[in-house]
C-alpha cells in the first residue's frame, strides 16, 4: 500500500499518516516503531518531552534512515538560541541520527523571543541538522507572527485536531500559507471512538471507528498521528487509502464540533517545568 504524502516547501514528502509515540515507554515504544515500520509506515513523531526518544532510537537501528521521515520537538523551556542547538543535538544522539527531517517548537513561550528560537532553528537548518522547521500548538496569531519572522519556511504547525475540535478557521489559515496541517490526538485520545455516529459510519463502512475518524481528517488535507501500541491497532490506522468517505457521511462528522480539546486548552499551566518560567 502506498502512503500518499504532502510536498513541505522544501521539496520533501511528508507521509499522510504517521506513528505518535506520546506517553509510550521505553519498551512499548520500541515494539510499536517496529511494528509500524515493518508495516506500511515511514513516518514517527516524538518529542524530546515525551521522553522515549533513546529508545526510538534503538528500534531505527534496523531500518534505512533515508526511507524514514523523523519528527522530533524542543521544549518550551529550551526555546532560547544556545539551548535550541543543544536540545537538537541531544535528541539527534538519543535517536542515533544525523539530521531531523522536521524539527518543532513543541509549545509557544511568551517568556522567549520567537526570533531568538526561529534564528536557531536557522542555524540548525544551515548545519543540515533538520530538513523542515515547524511550530506545534500554534494558533493563528501566533503562526501568523513565526510566519513574518522566520527566514526558513514555516512546513507544518502540529494542532489538536479532531472531529470534537475541529478548528475550521486556523486549518484553513495553515493550507492558505503552505504549511501543512498535522494532528495531535486525531482520535481526541480515544474520546471520539465510542461517538453514535462514528460507530454508526464503521459499521456502514465495515471498518473501525478509528480507521473513520482518520479517513475523515485525511480527505480534510490533514496528517494524523495516531498512537497505539496495539500491533491490530497500528495496522488498521494506516489503512486509510483505496475507499474515501461519501459526502454525505464526511459532512455528518463535520457535525460533531463541539469546539471541545482534550488538551489544547487556553489556559497553561506556567509552573510546570516545561515551561522553565520562574514562579
């Protein structure tokens, strides 16, 4: 089966689907990035700030590093120029690699100039340590700002996204300046999975209530990111191409935005040490 991509501004080919890795330890990690990339996938998405990267690392030592496209992201906390190199180069040797085909700023910090972070991130792109920059949790604003300052392109802001939090105006803003569109929690962290009209469509559809959520975000011109360390489950979440939702059907998950996020909330919680912002 053959992942269709998105072409970033730099020419490469991001996968439509790739394999999330939040809050997968070190073991499960491991066999699900195998698992995934013995299958259909070429794409893994973590973060210095999921704490798994070493052992991602491990699990890439069996495959081809120029067949793969790897994501990682810097912490808040670490958005300052000095700290963004170093953060890169601690997760390029936990992850046993050369260079990142995307690098992200994982959470926006006002405490942090953004161009302090975004000439950074030029200079890792000038050493030929990332391929792609991008923001993640990035509202429209705040993209808009990343946009006009940076001297790199801008490939992908990384969003909660999801049938219950569909965020019609920031998607739209993405695909109107290039830049892709990646969904955290595509599944809304399993809460959208027992919803009566997505059980309803799978069984219409003969397939899983993830596989149509998934469906659904993907004709939206949006990449997800489904988590799991189920083997069946890392299977069918690729499993997306060769069958397309009727209209008809895909307008009746567009029903069900209740502008409701599982974690992309608009308040932050600054004392947490992510943030590095004294108290």
């Amino acid at each position: 089966m053959s992942v269709p991509t998105v072409t970033l501004p730099s020419g490469d080919e991001l996968p439509t689907v790739g394999l999330g890795t939040w809050d997968l330890d070190d073991d499960t990690v491991r066999d699900s990035v195998r698992i995934a990339l013995d299958g259909d996938y070429a794409h893994v998405d973590t973060a210095e700030g999921y704490h798994n990267e070493g052992a991602i690392g491990d699990a890439l030592t069996d495959y081809d590093r120029d067949d793969l496209f790897l994501t990682s992201k810097v912490l808040p906390k670490n958005l300052n120029y000095g700290s963004v190199v170093r953060a890169c180069e601690r997760s390029l040797d936990r992850l046993g690699t050369d260079y990142l085909d995307l690098y992200l700023i994982h959470w926006p910090n006002p405490a942090i100039s953004l161009r302090e972070t975004l000439d950074a991130m030029e200079t890792l792109y000038d050493r030929g340590k990332i391929r792609n920059v991008g923001v993640s949790n990035f509202d429209g604003y705040q993209l808009s700002n990343a946009l006009h300052i940076s001297d790199v392109p801008i490939a992908v802001n990384q969003i909660e996204f999801n049938p219950q939090f569909q965020r019609t105006d920031l998607v739209e803003y993405c695909h109107s300046e290039g830049v892709a569109v990646e969904a955290a929690a595509p599944l809304a962290r399993t809460a959208v999975l027992g919803n009566d009209t997505v059980r309803e469509l799978a069984d219409e559809y003969d397939k899983t209530p993830a596989q149509i959520v998934l469906r659904w975000a993907v004709e939206k011109d949006v990449v997800v990111l489904p988590k799991s360390s189920s083997a069946t489950h890392v299977a069918e979440n690729i499993d997306l191409f060769g069958w397309e939702l009727a209209p008809e059907d895909h307008r009746r998950l567009d029903e069900l935005d209740r502008n409701e996020p599982v974690y992309d909330t608009l308040t932050r919680d600054w004392s947490r040490d992510v943030y590095g912002v004294p108290e």
